[in-house]
C-alpha cells in the first residue's frame, strides 16, 4: 500500500469511524503529511525517526499543545 493510500485510508477512519468534525480532520490530515514528508520510507518508520520529527519541531518553536496533536497523529 503506498503511502496516498495509508493516508486516505487514515481520514476515512477519522471521519467516518471516530465523527470528528472537518477542522480536526484537516489538522490531523496536514499533522501526518508533514510527518510522512519527512520520512524516506514512512512504513518503516522507527522510534528514532519519531524523535528526529520531534526534535525539528521543536526547533521551529512549534507549541507544546500542537507537538502533542501531531504525535498523536
């Protein structure tokens, strides 16, 4: 499965499966894009990818809050 896929397949479940509204769809959609963009290979990703995502980041003086929403993304 490629990664358009996995994503569609992600805002399908958010949609559909848990009714978020469109705002938290959409945030949670550019959240795991930005994520993926960053990847070489997004389906193996491995912890230290997650904590080089974070530390960059971190580093455009991104918020604690919205850190938190895009890891739980």
């Amino acid at each position: 499965m490629e990664q358009h896929e996995l994503l569609d397949r992600f805002i399908f479940h958010l949609r559909v499966v848990r009714m978020l509204s469109d705002n938290s769809v959409d945030a949670y959609a550019r959240d795991v894009q930005t994520f993926l963009n960053q990847l070489n290979c997004p389906l193996t990703a491995k912890k230290s990818d997650v904590l080089t995502f974070i530390e960059s980041q971190h580093q455009t003086g991104i918020k604690v809050r919205s850190l938190s929403r895009k890891l739980s993304a």
